[in-house]
C-alpha cells in the first residue's frame, strides 16, 4: 500500500525559491577582490539565477550540460550555482588552486561547454582554453568596468544576464538528475569526479541543519569561509537559504585581518573552514588585542582540528568550536563532534576528549569499521579500522566509472580514512590509510601526533610521516614549522611528547623546515613532504 502524501521531487530549485518567497529581503553580502563591499539579498540572487538560466539556454545549453565554475565566494557565484542546476544543467566548480595541468584534466574529463570565471583566474583561463576544447564560451563574474585584458573573447556577468527575465520554469525533472560536479584533490592519480544528484544535495540540507549538526537558523548571519569550489561548499550554499541565514561571502581574501573584519562588521554568528585558516585568524587576533564581540560557534573540518585551537577559541574568546567529519564523496558533512546526553554531563576536562574526536554520524547514514581482510573490528574506541559509510548523500560511482566499483559486498563506500569508534558513537581519524605510518605489524597514528605537537607554543604546524626502516618497515619522523621568533630543539620537541605518546610511537627525527605545504584545500601535503624527503636516511636504530 502506498501513502497518500504528495511527490514533490527533491530539487534544489526549491530551496531558493524558498529563500525568496520567505526570507526574500535577508542580507547577502559579497567582497571582491580588491576588499570592496556590496549587498543583495536572497530574492535579487534569486531573480539572477532566473536570468542565468535564461542566459544558459540561448548559449544552447541543456538538461545534463557541465556549466563551470572557477570563482570563490560571492553573489554572482551563488546566482550562476542556482540558475544552472534550476534549468538541470550540472554545475562544476573548478579549484583554481590546482596546477594547470589538474585543472585541465578535470574540465576535458567533465565535457565542460561554459566556464564562469572570477576575473583574478583571467591569466589562468587563458591558459586553460587552448587545453580544453569543449569550453566554448568564458564569462567573467563581475561588470564591464572591471572586466580583465585577454587575448580571447570574454563577456562580463553582468552584460551576459542583463536583458534576460527574471522569470523561467525550473524542475520538471527527476529528482536524481545530476545537479553538481565536484572532483577529488587527486592526492594519489587522477583526480575524480563526484556528480551529486539533486536529491542527495537536498537530503543534506536538511540533514546539517539537525541541531546535533550545524544547526542554523533564520537568526544566524553564516561566514562561508570555506570555498564554493571545495567539497560542494560543505552544502551550506543550500542549508543557509533553506532557513533564511544572512549570508557572508568573502571572495578571495582569507588572511586573518580580513577574517576578522567581516565577522564583525557583519556580525558573523556562525563560520565554517578548516584549520588553517582559524589559526591565521587566531594569530592576528592574539597579536592585535582583538576580541570577538558576536561570533558564537565555528565548524572545523577538512583535517583533524588540533586541540590549542579548540581551547584558544573556547578560553579565550567563548567560542564553541565544533569539528566535522566528511568529503567531497560524503556531500560532504558525515559526523559531527556535538555532545550527546552522556557526554554533556561530564566534566569541561572529560569533554575536551570528545570534542577532540570527529563525532557522531548524522542520521540517515550508517557507518562501519574493517580490517584489511574486510571484517567488522569492535567500536571500542582503541580498535582502528578502515572506515566505511553508506548512506542516500554517499557516492555510489565516480563520474565516468573511474577507479570501478567503489562499493563493497554491503553497499559501503571506503573513504580511505582509519578510524576508531568509541562506545558512545564517537568516531575518531587516526589517519589516511595511504598516510598511516604501519611499524612492528601495528598503527602509529600520524594525525594524533602532529596534533599534540600542534600543541607546543613554538609550533605554527606540524607534520608526521612515515619513512622506510630495515627491521619496523617504517618509523615516524616530524617536520616543525616554527611560530616566527621562536626557537625550538628535537629534543624540546621530543620532551613536550614524552608521556603524552606510546613510547614507541616517538618520531625517530624531528626535522624544522621553513613551511609545511598544503594541497589546495588547505590540507597539509604529504606527497609533496615525501617527495622532498627522498634520499632522506634515518639517524639512528630504534628498538622496541
């Protein structure tokens, strides 16, 4: 027997027009490039996804058509988001961050027809187009004035859609038609491409905004720190709209003073990035007296959170910082470290723990731990296992069937991670399965370790990685970026582990570099730290 309630196909359509019919006069608020300020609200970006997708379908482009994206944060950005997947052509954000030779890669495998670039990418993008033939037209979000020099034909954002009504017919397909492309870093091969559906991208919505979860609301005004282009905006360009957020976009510019500036000239409630990027807002507040007069809670994610800066913010400035857990795979929110009923009547100090941990799955997922012969391992907080999860916003296939079956007998998808699983649900990253550093036969978690040194006052950042060893197959050994001024030895570093680490999990080296690099998404690079590191030979024999 069926139910008699409405089908009313999923699409993300409806939730901008949501945002217009009742929250249409809310703030949105773009920076650019050069720090200039502008204002429009959820019904004028509303009017210019209907424009856009006007102006798509005289280009000639249809239900299924890849429409790119090179941009970072703004309102045209949001505009050309909607007013693609509104007309069911897919949107693909591109990362600018990546090398030309990705980015190519990614736009030829996609069949990109359109690319709708920011104006600071122009050089890029003229390199770009004798590489991707498929690209037939380049759009440039801004206004004529302040269009870039090219060598090839370009229109302005503005001139494109100016003319266009603000009227045109979305939907009327399948909620699983495919709504938004977003490929993988390509930390190992080439880079893959996750096609979300609209459905998935709905389901997520409404999933984040579970109170156990980000928790937004009409009230709230959002920073959207973490790029457009990464992680399909970790879906807060839907669940911000879907309430009635006030929405803070801050284009390029993510250096701590900028930051700070937009939190509270805006009075910013609630902000989401990754850990980097709080630690340079953090620094440029502590070295300028600043305090945070309406900043309530922040989302970190995209790498494990460590645990100064869960304190910093929360001691210093009465900020509750929460970590997430996902992936471009994953939609991407999967856990969220929130306290349930048994953690929350626990002690400041027995709390810190959890919060230290990547969290508890949303509802609608379901998540599993396995060794590598492919069977369960107890979720008792200590047992790693590979982590898998299964759910209606979880990849089943990468675009154009790259890397084959990426699902296993059950349905569950590898993420790649190794993970603990604790008696409450909490779930723990102790590393990348292609990051672990495996010694004796057992796991040395490099994530916990780079943490903790995170923790010492004369580290900006840290990294551990594994290298080669005759008789333990690997030993760990930790690279340091130092704070500027500051002085730290290996055995200062080796001391402040001491008792804090399983004896034989300390690093066998502690090398100080200048910087330690990051792939695109802010995330520390140890392919490119392994590669700098060939020919390198452990100083000593460790035994055990």
């Amino acid at each position: 027997m069926d139910g008699l309630m409405q089908n009313v196909p999923l699409t993300v359509d409806r939730i901008i027009d949501h945002a217009a019919s009742w929250h249409g006069a809310r703030e949105i608020v773009s920076r650019d490039a050069e720090g200039r300020v502008t204002r429009s609200s959820y019904a004028d970006v509303h009017a210019d996804a209907k424009r856009v997708s006007n102006a798509l379908a005289a280009e000639g482009i249809t239900p299924g058509d890849r429409v790119a994206t090179m941009a970072w944060n703004g309102a045209r950005h949001l505009a050309a988001w909607y007013g693609a997947a509104g007309m069911g052509a897919v949107l693909h954000t591109l990362n600018p961050r990546l090398f030309l030779e990705q980015i190519a890669y990614i736009a030829n495998h996609a069949g990109d027809r359109l690319l709708i670039a920011d104006p600071a990418t122009a050089e890029l993008v003229e390199q770009l187009l004798s590489q991707v033939p498929s690209i037939e037209k380049v759009i440039f979000f801004c206004n004529a004035a302040s269009m870039p020099q090219t060598s090839f034909a370009a229109t302005a954002f503005d001139d494109w859609i100016a003319g266009q009504p603000a009227e045109y017919a979305w939907g009327g397909f399948d909620e699983n038609a495919a709504c938004g492309l977003c490929y993988t870093s390509g930390t190992t091969g080439n880079p893959k491409g996750v096609l979300y559906s609209h459905r998935s991208n709905y389901i997520h919505a409404l999933m984040t905004l579970q109170r156990d979860a980000l928790a937004l609301s009409a009230r709230d005004t959002v920073l959207l720190v973490v790029p457009m282009y990464h992680a399909n905006a970790w879906g807060v360009v839907y669940s911000a709209p879907a309430v009635g957020a006030k929405l803070v976009l801050p284009g390029q510019r993510m250096d701590g003073e900028s930051i700070y500036n937009l939190i509270e000239q805006e009075g910013v409630t609630y902000s989401a990035a990754v850990p980097t990027v709080w630690q340079m807002l953090l620094t440029y507040m502590q070295e300028n007296g600043k305090r945070f007069t309406t900043l309530e809670r922040v989302t970190i994610g995209g790498s494990a959170c460590p645990e100064s800066i869960i304190r910093t913010f929360r001691d210093d400035y009465g900020v509750d910082v929460i970590q997430g857990w996902g992936m471009t795979e994953t939609s991407p929110l999967g856990t969220v470290s929130v306290p349930n009923a048994t953690v929350a009547a626990k002690s400041g100090p027995e709390q810190m723990a959890y919060k230290l941990k990547q969290g508890r799955l949303l509802c609608g997922l379901e998540m599993k731990l396995v060794d590598d012969a492919g069977n369960r391992v107890p979720h008792d907080g200590k047992t790693p296992g590979r982590l898998m999860v299964k759910g209606p916003t979880i990849a089943g296939a990468y675009y154009g069937g790259e890397g084959g079956e990426v699902l296993d007998a059950e349905g569950f998808f590898d993420t790649g991670d190794v993970s603990t699983i604790d008696a409450e649900g909490y779930m723990q990253i102790t590393d990348r399965a292609k990051d672990v550093v495996k010694s004796g036969g057992e796991w040395i978690s490099s994530i916990e370790i780079e943490n903790i040194a995170m923790g010492h006052d004369a580290v900006a950042n840290a990294a551990v990685v594994g290298i080669a060893h005759p008789k333990w197959d690997e030993r760990p050994i930790l690279l340091c970026q130092l704070k500027p001024g500051a002085n730290a030895s290996a055995d200062d570093l080796k001391s402040f582990l001491d008792g804090k680490i399983a004896r034989w999990w300390m690093p066998d080296d502690v090398l100080f570099v200048a910087d330690i690099p990051l792939g695109p998404t802010g995330k520390i690079d140890k392919k490119a730290i392994r590669a700098g590191l060939e020919g390198y030979q452990l100083p000593f024999e460790v035994t055990r």
